[in-house]
C-alpha cells in the first residue's frame, strides 16, 4: 500500500519539476502580472471607450448600440471639425516649435558652461511645475485687463492699449500654442541633451581635421546620430500634444468661439458637461488614427537606426 | 406672488404651487418632519460649491458641525468650482460611489435622476413649512411627481452698475426697458467706463444674460414640445440687439470666465455687468477704502423687461442632490433638512450678504434682504427666473445644449461678426438638433 501511495507524488513532483524547468511556461507566468496590469487598465479602457463610442449611453443610465450613428452625427457637425483643425494647427505648430527649440537648447547646454547643473536644473522647471498651475499663470498673463505683457508694453510705450490674448480667435490660437511650448521644450531639450552626450567627441575631432564647418558637424554628425532620439523624442511630444487638455481647459475652456476646441476638451465637453458619453466618446476614437500615424512615424524612424548601422532596410 | 407670471405656474405643473403660495404662515407651522431616524456611526460626504464669499462657507461648516453635534453623523464638506463639480457628480452616477450629496447647479440632476435619491417627503415638508416652493424651483426640483432634488436657492445674478457713472450717462433711474437699456450701455462707454458682460464658456455671468437676451426678444431654443425653434425672427432680433450691446464692452469679454468681470468691476474698469452680489460684498467688507468708495457708488437692478412684457432672467440654480447609493440615507435626508430649516438658513444667508437668492417665500423675511436696500434685488430673482431650456423640459438635451454652450457660441458668433445673425441662429439649430433628436 505504501508504494502505491507514493508513486503518484513522486509522479507529481517530476511534473511540477519539469514545468519549473520549462523556460516557455516560466516566461508565460512571470509575464501574468504584466499581462493582467496591461489588460485591465489599458485594453479594457480602450475596449470600452470604443465601445462606448458605437452606443448612445448617457451619463448614468445605459446605452444602446447605434453602430456608426455618432460618427456620421459629427461628420455634419461643423465644431467638431473645427476641433479636428485646432488640434492638428496646434499640434504640428507646437511640436515643431518644440523641436526645433528644444534642440537649440540643448546644443547649447552641451557646451562646456559655467553653473551647468544649476542651469539643467533651472531648464526643468516648466515641466516640473503641475500643468495646471503653470495654465492659471499663462492664463493672468493673458488676461484682458490685467496682462503683465501688455502692461509692460504700455509702460515702455510700446503700446496704447492691451492686447486681447484670448478673445481674438487667432490670437487665442497662438497664445495656447505659446504657452505648450514653453511647458513643452524641457522635455525636448533634456532628452536630446542625453542623446547628445553620448555622441563620441572623437568624431567631431576627425571631422574638425577634415574641415568640416560647424554647420557640416552639426548636419554629418549630430542630426544622423540623434535621429533615432529625435524619432522618440518626437512621438511622445507629439502624442502630448495632440491629447493636451489641462492647459486648454484651464486657460480658455476652449473659446473664444470654439476657436482653441482641441478634440480632447471638446471629447469633455460632450462626454461630460454635456453627459453624452457615447458621443464624447466617439470624438476620443476619432484621434486614434491621427495618433497611430505618430506611432508609424517613430516605428519608421527607429527603423533609420539600422539603416545607419549598415543595414540596407 | 403677483411677480410670478400665470404661464409659469401652469406650465410648472402647478395648481398645487399656487394654493402653497397662498398659504398663510400660521397654517404652515403645522407641517411635520416624520423622517427616519440617522442610521448609527453615520457618516457622510458632501461635495459643495467653492464660496465666492468666505464668510458663506464658514457659515455653512459650522452649521453642519452644529448637526453633526447634535446628531452624532459625522458630515465632511468639499468644495470644488461648480463647473468642476458637474463631471464629479457626473463620475459618481456612472460608478455608483462617491460623495453622498452633491451640491450643484442647474438640471444637472436630471441627467442621471435614476440613480438619485427620492426626498419627496422632505421637499413636500420643506414646501409646507416655508410657503410653497417657488414654481422655477419645483421645475429644477421635480421629475414627474417625483422630487430629485431639493433647489438650495440661486447665486442670483443682478445687474451691477456704478450710479455716477450711469449718472454720466445721463441716467438718474436705471433704464427698465431695451431700448433705454441699449442707450445706457452706449453712454456708459462714452462715460469711459464701459459695460462688459462675459462672452466666454462662463457657466454662470455667459448664460445669464445671452438667455436673457434671447427670451426677451421672444426667441427661445425649443418649444414647449422640445422642438427646435432658436432659428428663428425673434432670435435674430435678439442677436441684432446684442450686437449692438457688444459694441459698447470693454475688451476681452470673448474669454471672460466667471469671475473677469468681478476683477475687472473691483479694478474701477467697468461700471455694469452681470454678476451675483460677491463684488458689492467684497467691495464693502474690504479693508481698502478704494473697494469701499466702489461698493458705496454700485447698486443693482433686475434685467429690464423685454418684449414678451414679463421678466425673462436666466438664473445659475444651486440644486442639492444624494444618490440612492448611500448607504446613510436617513442621515443624508436629516442633514439636508437641518440645513434647509430657517434658522441654519437664517444664519447662513446672513453671513454670506444674501448670496444665495432663496427658492422659498417664507425665507424672504430675513432682514439682510432689507436692512441694506441694495441688496434686496437679489432675493427675488428666482420669482422672475426662467428655467434652461426654456420652454421645453429639462432633461439630458436641455443639459447638454448648455454643456455644449450652444447659446453663448450663437451670441459670441454674431457678436463678433464671426456669423451673420441669421447664420448664428441656424448654427445654433443645427447643434440643438443634435441633442433633441426625438
């Protein structure tokens, strides 16, 4: 009796040792957690928001399914287009704005400078201060009646009247795209400034004894060496951007007349103030596509990396 | 009660208003309260709007420490701004959990009355004892026969003018009429000291007066079928109107939020705007003499009466809410009618200077509404006001039309010059129609 109550642990212990063993079922459970993390607070979000965009559901009752009506409903509405142009303007306009100044930034913090920590430091601090406080600041220096920029103007006599920030469509336009580059540029500059530092000087020296001008280093050398930072740099600005809501919310609610409306505020709005789930909803659906077109552009630009190292891809 | 029009009291459903208005006092006593008893080691949540005015929110803490003393529910008080309030509550219906009530603005009750509790019993209570509930708070209050919500009274909003300057302007009474109204706006920018009437997404000033605007030229966004009917003459006329009345603002009023114009007013910039009584508060308990030569120089008027010859004012309605999913509901329903018995009120409403407008008759006698006759228009506001979606019902497209600011975009595009008046006005149609789709 006892040999035949012992065979089966023994059976069961050299299966239990061999799946310990068993590199693929190790790697499916130590994967479990992540898998689960990622399933319930990413997949189901984005399973339900697309879901919730295909039904009528309002605020705190339920929905129907009403398949593409919410779609075909925006398509005829001409705020929403307008949100769709705002952001796209915004987006292309500041990230550019940010790249381009962000790498300025940090061409010049790479330099051999005095108080160079202090100054990395102090280069942060837009990003590190909350968005929200940053906004309310943006949002006095744009008032009407009490902006400290026209009221320098008027005091060095540069001006007779303040400037309407925020009440001109345009202008509105311009100071909300001001205000996500000044937040946006650390993240630029920072993030290029580590690519930067781990370019080899030895390659700069040899193009210097060629006589390579500071333009033809900057172009042969550093631009093809950080592009692949750039390309990732650059998605996630881009991403930031298109999905920006605080700094809106917080300085316009996206007026004057819908005119800085990007679709993450609008998407609010409906979804929320407006408590019409499914089609706020919608709207957030609507800028998947624009932001798997910035996903492409950093798969393609990391693909360059390879190409540089001599791959013919 | 003469103040308060026939087709409002018919259209409030309301028979039953009337006889409430007309009780006396003395037979009003006899109402009893016949809740239950708060459930033990209660504790509850409530989630209020942030206070313009200090002093009407310490007042309104102690009173609920003065409950939790005498009940033993511990009761902890939040405040967010109003417009930040509306996706919290929002969140809370959705998920089923959050604070036990909610104290915020307008139909937002009506989006998510499903999930709300009933305090029937203790509106009809509230409505005995204190004179009958006012016909614009029973609209904001009830679904059905149903009461959702108990209406806490209205920020209500007045006309703040300067008197000198409308003096300047060649006024000595403040004008009651549109075209007198026009001619004082015009005067008072030619005084140097404009009006300016916000024009941006203001939940509160932006709304106020493009809907009086709106319904004093006769033009309203739906029927009284909930049909669109914004594009038509009377809007038109309406948006003609305002147009002429944004010529005469100061700059900026496009991105005006809720509170420009009470910085802009207490700057000396402007001499009228739309607001509730915080800036004539501030103004005189300020320690600055040149707030106080403001306050002593400002009075306040009701919105002039347009052509439908009855007042047409659009009110920021403060109403108090408690979802079925507490699990404190006696506590919750004896909270709330602690707080809405005279003697809290009383206490609240003088502290704060009269900022809440009340949505009881019976409130009305309390002497802050007189003893400084500048306040006293305030307190009736809510006899005059009109409810949102005007004269539809409230419900989800009537929340969402003013979610959207589909009314204030109208005004701001014809305004601006952005559209012409009638092409604002089909604009308007065209987003309306979208909510009321059936």
């Amino acid at each position: 009796m006892m040999g035949a109550d012992i065979r089966p642990i023994a059976v069961r212990r050299r299966w239990i040792a061999r799946l310990a063993d068993d590199r693929n079922f190790l790697g499916l459970v130590f994967m479990l957690p992540a898998a689960a993390i990622l399933l319930v607070f990413l997949a189901y979000p984005l399973g339900l928001g697309f879901w919730l965009g295909l039904t009528d559901t309002p605020i705190g009752a339920p929905g129907h399914f009403v398949g593409l009506a919410n779609f075909v409903s925006l398509a005829h509405d001409s705020v929403f287009w307008l949100a769709v142009f705002n952001t796209t303007f915004y987006t292309v306009v500041a990230s550019i704005l940010k790249f381009a100044l962000g790498l300025y930034l940090a061409l010049l913090l790479n330099r051999r400078l005095p108080f160079k920590s202090l100054l990395r430091a102090i280069v942060l601090l837009p990003f590190v201060v909350p968005t929200v406080l940053s906004a309310i600041a943006f949002w006095w220096i744009y008032d009407p009646q009490f902006s400290i920029v026209s009221w320098a103007l008027i005091k060095f006599g540069l001006l007779h009247q303040y400037i309407d920030f925020l009440g001109q469509p345009w202008h509105a336009r311009w100071a909300v795209i001001a205000a996500n580059v000044w937040r946006g540029i650390p993240f630029v500059a920072i993030t290029l400034l580590a690519g930067l530092q781990t370019i080899s000087p030895s390659l700069y020296e040899a193009a210097t004894l060629d006589g390579a001008s500071s333009w033809q280093r900057f172009y042969y050398i550093t631009l093809p060496v950080l592009s692949p930072i750039i390309a990732v740099v650059m998605t996630f600005s881009v991403l930031l951007t298109f999905t920006d809501f605080q700094l809106i919310y917080a300085i316009t609610r996206g007026g004057p007349i819908n005119a800085t409306h990007l679709m993450a505020t609008l998407s609010f709005e409906r979804a929320i103030t407006g408590g019409h789930l499914g089609e706020g909803a919608a709207i957030a659906d609507a800028m998947v596509p624009f932001l798997l077109a910035a996903i492409m552009f950093s798969y393609f630009g990391l693909q360059r990396r390879r190409w540089q190292h001599g791959s013919q891809d | 009660m003469s103040d308060v029009t026939r087709r409002q009291i018919l259209k409030s459903g309301a028979i039953a208003v009337g006889a409430g208005l007309l009780q006396s006092r003395t037979a009003l006593a006899d109402a009893t309260w016949s809740g239950g008893a708060p459930e033990p080691n209660a504790s509850i949540r409530v989630l209020r709007w942030k206070q313009f005015i200090q002093a009407e929110f310490d007042s309104f803490v102690a009173n609920s420490k003065k409950f939790s003393e005498q009940t033993g529910v511990k009761v902890r008080v939040d405040a967010e701004n109003w417009d930040d309030i509306r996706p919290k509550a929002a969140v809370a219906a959705n998920v089923g959990a959050g604070p036990d009530i909610i104290m915020g603005t307008n139909d937002d009750p009506f989006k998510f009355s499903e999930k709300l509790l009933d305090v029937t019993d203790l509106a009809e209570y509230l409505g005995a004892k204190y004179g009958g509930w006012y016909p614009i708070a029973r609209t904001y209050g009830m679904l059905g026969k149903k009461w959702i919500a108990l209406p806490q009274g209205a920020t209500g909003g007045c006309l703040n003018y300067r008197i000198s300057t409308m003096r300047a302007a060649g006024f000595e009474e403040f004008p009651r009429d549109l075209p007198g109204y026009l001619k004082l706006c015009q005067g008072l920018k030619a005084a140097g000291k404009p009006a300016g009437f916000a024009l941006g997404h203001a939940t509160g000033d932006a709304n106020g007066w493009v809907h009086w605007c709106l319904w004093a030229h006769g033009g309203k966004m739906v029927d009284d079928n909930n049909n669109v009917v914004i594009d038509s003459p009377e809007t038109v006329a309406a948006l003609e109107y305002a147009k002429q009345l944004y010529a005469t603002y100061i700059d900026g009023v496009l991105s005006w939020n809720d509170s420009s114009n009470n910085k802009a007013f207490l700057a000396d910039q402007i001499s009228l705007t739309f607001n509730g009584i915080s800036i004539y508060t501030v103004a005189k308990n300020s320690p600055e003499p040149a707030l106080n030569a403001i306050a002593a120089d400002m009075d306040h008027a009701n919105m002039p009466i347009g052509l439908s010859g009855h007042p047409t004012e659009q009110q920021n309605i403060l109403n108090t809410y408690s979802y079925a999913y507490t699990k404190y509901p006696n506590a919750v329903r004896e909270y709330l009618r602690f707080m809405w018995e005279k003697a809290q009120v009383d206490f609240w409403e003088t502290a704060s200077n009269g900022y809440v407008a009340p949505p009881l008759p019976a409130w009305n006698d309390n002497p802050i509404w007189t003893a400084d006759p500048k306040t006293t228009p305030f307190r009736d506001v809510l006899k005059y006001a009109l409810p949102v979606g005007y004269s539809g019902t409230l419900g989800q497209a009537s929340a969402a039309v003013m979610g959207d600011f589909v009314c204030v975009d109208m005004f701001a595009e014809a305004c601006t010059g952005d559209q012409t008046p009638k092409a604002a006005a089909q604009r308007a149609a065209e987003r309306a129609k979208r909510y009321y789709k059936s």
